[in-house]
C-alpha cells in the first residue's frame, strides 16, 4: 500500500508540474532517483504518464488520465446542464454535438457526444485529445483566454496537422480576435482531413472558457451559406449551457 500512496502523489505531482524531471521529482519528494525514475516508468507504462514530445526528459500526464477524467464529469454540473441543449441543438442540425474541456494549455478533451443519424457522420471517442490550435473547440477556447496565456502558448510552438493549420503565430491572433467578435470558431480540415466543426465557449462565473459545444460534420456537409445560422446556434447553445450552469 505504502508503493501505491506513493505512485498516486507522484501521479498527482506531475499533474501539477508537468512537464517535470525526474530531478525535480527527487527533490520534491526527498526520494533516491531510482525509486522515482521505476516509479514513472511504472505509470507510462499503464497509460497515466508520458514523455514529454519536445524534451523526453521531462515528464506529464498520460492519455489514461484524460480518459477518465469524463467519467467524473458525468455527475457534475456542467454535464447535467449541457445535455438537454446538446440534443436540442442536434435535432437542429442533425449533426453530431459534441462537448470538450481544456486541458490547460495542452489541449481539449471530449467529455460528451450527441450523435446524429447520418450514415456518414464524424466519431470522436470520449477522452478524445486535440490541439488547441488546429480545432474549432480549442481556439474558441484561447479566443476567451487572457492575452498573456495565449502568448504563453504561442510561444510553446505551433505544430502543422494539414496544410491549412494555423502555424503562423500573427495569422492565429487574427482568428482568435475574429472568433472573439463573432462568438464562434470555425474548423474547415485544419486538425483531421474531411472533419469540419462550429464551436462556442461555455463560460465560467468569471468569463473563463469552461467547456466548448460544437457541431461537428464531414467536409461534404459543410454548407458556408449556412455558417452564420449554424454559428448562432452554437453560440446560443453555449449561451444556454452557461445560463443553466450558473443558474440563471
């Protein structure tokens, strides 16, 4: 027992850290580096932690973690007051409704889906990862963000998934002032080829982006003449999600 209390508060560690060394770990915990090292290696290979892509040395949480997370959420408050306007929005549209939160600044995480009836229609697994720039959920997240976290993020490096990804750090400002303006982002195959989505922030008591609501379709259903309908509804969904959220 004693090993597994010390497994989970180093799990928690680096979930507060992350990415942290193994040094940094050490001198956390007052452990011989051996026993943190087995200790990591241990939790990569279950699934909870993972090297970090630009610096191996370092060490976050893993994809297991991210997966779990949305069962926790089922009882929670945001997930009973985004159901029903989830449904309501995909009965709209008929197209696939789904719900993420940010993980920070590493990325969004599908918490919730309504699914439509096409036969050809998009699939994102709950605990599904995405990047932030490259998704319709994540920039109507860092469109809410506070300036300084989107530069902190810029800065981390903006990686290409198609040739229409934003890399380019002055071109992702001028969306997120665009989708700040509009109240809803839009993703045209800039993270999966032939995934289109609509997405608006929930927010928080405070104006913090809590979650996205998005309608997510293949690339041979987006309609551009339908964008500024379908963008409404997104928004006032989120809108609606808020409200219920808070009580209003």
């Amino acid at each position: 027992m004693k090993s597994v209390t010390r497994s989970l508060r180093i799990l928690e560690a680096v979930a507060q850290h992350q990415p942290v060394t193994v040094g940094e770990l050490t001198k956390l915990f007052g452990l011989p580096k051996s026993t943190v090292q087995r200790t990591l290696v241990t939790l990569a290979e279950a699934g909870w932690l993972r090297a970090n892509r630009r610096d191996t040395t370092r060490w976050e949480i893993g994809a297991r973690v991210l997966a779990v997370r949305p069962a926790a959420l089922q009882g929670s408050s945001l997930f009973a007051a985004a159901r029903e306007p989830m449904v309501r929005l995909r009965d709209k549209v008929n197209e696939t409704i789904h719900l993420s939160v940010p993980d920070a600044l590493q990325c969004m995480v599908v918490v919730d889906r309504v699914d439509c009836d096409h036969a050809v229609r998009t699939f994102h697994t709950i605990g599904d990862t995405s990047p932030l720039h490259a998704t319709a959920t994540g920039r109507a997240v860092l469109a809410h963000l506070p300036k300084q976290d989107v530069e902190e993020f810029i800065a981390q490096g903006l990686e290409r998934y198609s040739e229409t990804t934003p890399v380019d750090a002055e071109d992702l400002r001028a969306e997120l002032r665009r989708i700040s303006a509009d109240g809803y982002a839009v993703n045209r195959n800039q993270y999966r080829p032939d995934v289109c989505a609509i997405a608006a922030p929930v927010l928080d008591e405070d104006g913090t982006p809590l979650a996205t609501v998005a309608i997510s379709m293949p690339d041979s259903r987006y309609d551009e003449d339908q964008l500024p309908e379908w963008g409404r509804l997104v928004a006032d969904t989120a809108a609606e999600i808020t409200g219920r959220r808070l009580g209003a």
